[in-house]
C-alpha cells in the first residue's frame, strides 16, 4: 500500500495535541484500499487499548448516506416511493397549508423547511411521539426557499421507509407497533450483509463493545457511552434513526464507499447507476450544496481544496467523514471520536481539510 507519510503525521500530530484519542483511516478505489492506518487509543488514558483496523465507531450522521439515502434510493427504484411523493402521503401527522407540498426530495435535500435539530429526548421517546412532534411543529422557512441541515427530516425518512415496506404477512403486535421485519435497521442489515463482512450497523451487540471507540461522557444519560449511540434523539428512538445510530469501521465505511463508486460507473449493486447520479447531482435550491443525501464539495468543506468539484461527501457530529470523488475513482474514510470526552472539542474542523489535501497531495 502508498505510504501517506505527510497525511499521516498530521493524524499523529492531532492526536498529541488532544483532537481525539483514536483515528483509523482508509484510502481507496474502486477496486481496492491504497492505505490503511489506525492510531491512537480508544480515550486519553494511558492503558487504554491501542486503535486497530477492527476498531469500531459511532458514526453518526455516516448514517444519512451510508443507509437511509441509500435505502431510499432502493425503494425508489423498486416504485415503492417516489422522490415526488409528498410527505403527507406516509406520515399522517404531516398536515398544513404550509407544508402540503413539501416532497421527499426535499427532505433528502434539507430543504423542506424543518429547523435542524431539537432537544426532542428530553420529553419525548419512540417513534409515535417523535413523529407528531416533527411533523406538526412549526416550519422555519418555506419550503426550497433555502437549505438547512435537518436531523428531524432524516428522522421522517426513516419513519417513510418503514411504511414503503411492501405488504408481508399480517403482523400481530400491538396498536402502532412496526412490524421487526420492517424497521430501518432491519432494512439497512439485510442490504449491508451484501456488500460488507465488516462491522456495520445499528445497535451493536455487547460481544463488540472491547473494541467500540467511546464517545462522549454523557451527563445527560450520567455515564461514558461505548457502544450506545451518542446522538440523543436516537437514543430516545431505541438506537435507530434516519439521521444517526450505525456504528461500523473504516473498512465498513470502505466497502461501502467501494459500491458506491462501481454503482456509480454502471453496476447495479446499490441502486440502478442513473438512480445514483440524480442523488449525487447538486440540487437548485438557492444558496445550497447539498444533492439528495450527500453534500458536495466546496472550497470551503471538510474535504479540503483538492477534491473534484463533483465529489460528494458527508461528515458526522461524533469525528467521522467519508469523501468520495468519483472522478478521480477516489475515496477517503476518517473516522475519530473526537467526542471523547466531550463535545466541547472541535480541532479537528481545522484538521479535515489539511488532511484531506495533504492525501490528495501524496496520491
């Protein structure tokens, strides 16, 4: 494998100066990895296990792309859903001339008009009460006026692919209840195991926790998270959601990057190849860089100045990135816990773009 001599002492350097305590990194393309490195331990503790390739994190908002977009786009080519759908269509509570138009599209597009986020576990728990939370809480802008970041329309996402199941055996659970073969994580499970034997999905078991990344030391839940999602509101959601919750290692991240990539050239792995290249096309919204899902890259980004000016990517709250430039048949995977022990930490939006152009660089 290339040796990024420069990319990785700016990990290095980073982790002495207290970003993070763990990093594990890929570098890839289509057809394989070009580098791999892990570095640091799992918290700042001195007996802290070393970081390895098996080293497992909370990926956070990686979930956006990694499975609802892409669970989306599944439905949406099996005529399940369509992009157009309007969202009242599949959630009920969605009612109101301010929002009868808004479509999936735009949920996808952070551009329906939802605020970005909302301490909402604070009084609220499981779908039901989220759902009419979200749905009938008041719209900051009007819809596609502008784009703002929104967990809770990815929180609706979710819910939408539970109900775009199609119809299976009569489920006799209680009043309200989703069928287990329906949920999204059910779902995002049976599409990862095709492509990845790697680490990858919601609520880990127990047997992984030695080698989960602890995230942050949580005065709300009064303890330090391993292996329990750190977002919040999906915790009050039982682990899953739309917006956060998989956990899985840059390998994991990297196969997927790797399907991407090859759906994207004309394999029909995780969608139809022109399904994919409307999601990853920028949107018209005024002022936005966001596609359907991912975002894309600016000067500006987490990506650094290097990248194509087609790249597509997302971050995620906890220290996690994936960048994939499809054009230069290239993919890069960072994922820390930067959260450890505290979210109060931010380094390492200064890093991201340094170590971005400094892999590019090397290549």
């Amino acid at each position: 494998m290339t040796a990024f001599v420069a990319a990785a002492s700016l990990v290095r350097q980073a982790i002495a100066a207290g970003a993070f305590p763990a990093a594990s990194i890929e570098v890839g393309r289509a057809d394989r990895p070009i580098w791999r490195d892990s570095t640091g331990r799992l918290t700042y503790d001195s007996d802290s296990a070393p970081v390895d390739e098996h080293t497992i994190f909370d990926l956070a908002s990686l979930t956006k792309v990694i499975a609802t977009t892409t669970l989306v786009m599944r439905a949406v080519d099996d005529g399940r859903i369509s992009l157009d759908d309007r969202v009242g269509k599949w959630i009920r509570d969605w009612v109101g001339s301010d929002r009868e138009s808004v479509t999936i599209a735009d949920l996808l597009a952070h551009a329906s008009g939802l605020t970005a986020y909302m301490p909402f576990y604070r009084d609220y728990t499981g779908r039901f009460e989220f759902q009419h939370a979200i749905a009938s809480m008041p719209l900051e802008y009007a819809p596609r006026t502008q784009s703002i970041y929104s967990d809770l329309g990815f929180i609706l996402l979710g819910f939408i692919l539970e109900n775009a199941q199609p119809p299976g055996p009569v489920f006799k659970g209680a009043p309200g209840a989703i069928d287990p073969s329906r949920t999204l994580a059910t779902q995002f499970h049976r599409l990862a195991s095709f492509f990845t034997a790697e680490p990858l999905r919601f609520t880990p078991p127990r047997a992984w926790r030695s080698r989960i990344a602890p995230t942050e030391i949580d005065r709300w839940r009064g303890r330090l998270l391993r292996g329990e999602v750190h977002d919040e509101n999906t915790w009050a959601l039982g682990g899953v959601a739309g917006h956060a919750g998989l956990f899985g290692t840059a390998a994991a991240v990297g196969t997927f990057a790797r399907v991407v990539l090859r759906t994207i050239a004309g394999e029909p792995i995780l969608a139809d190849p022109q399904t994919i290249r409307a999601f990853i096309k920028k949107t018209d919204v005024p002022g936005s860089s966001r596609a359907l899902g991912w975002d894309t890259m600016l000067p500006t980004s987490s990506c650094g100045t290097q990248l194509s000016r087609t790249a597509i990517g997302h971050t995620g709250f906890t220290g996690t990135s994936l960048w994939i430039d499809w054009e230069r048949d290239l993919y890069i995977v960072i994922l820390t816990n930067r959260v450890h022990p505290t979210r109060d930490n931010e380094a390492i939006r200064r890093l991201r773009p340094l170590l971005h152009d400094a892999i590019v660089a090397e290549l």
